[in-house]
C-alpha cells in the first residue's frame, strides 16, 4: 500500500528485457528483471507516456518470433 494518496503519489515508467512497459512507485527500488525508462510523474502521466510510447504491446520474443497482430 502506498503511503501517499493517488493524487500525490509520484510513479516512474519501468520496461523490462520483453519491452513490456509498466509503472512503479518512484520511491521503492525497481523490481529486478526491469529498468526505470527516465519518465517520473503522476500516475495519469506515466500512463499517457506508456500510451503514446508503447506502440507495439507484443513482447520482444514474439516480434522476434513473427508474431502477428490480432
């Protein structure tokens, strides 16, 4: 649980070795296996940069692999 409420919380945009994005509290160490990508904000901001960033949401091994879209 956060120790802040929503609107003051801050979050940072995390992307893992998949390319897979997500957001993480900017105060706790990011999880292994994922780095932070440099976009601190609120919640509402890191998911408009995910939005407009994260174009293609297939992971890294299935675009790899071909993978098509459905």
């Amino acid at each position: 649980m956060l120790d802040e409420t929503p609107s003051t919380a801050e979050f940072a945009v995390v992307v893992n070795d998949e390319d897979q994005w997500s957001i993480w509290p900017a105060h706790r160490t990011v999880p292994a296996g994922w780095t932070a990508e440099g976009t601190v904000g609120s919640r509402g901001e890191c998911i408009e940069h995910i939005d407009a960033s994260w174009t293609d949401i297939r992971s890294r091994s299935v675009r790899d692999a071909g993978g098509v879209d459905r």
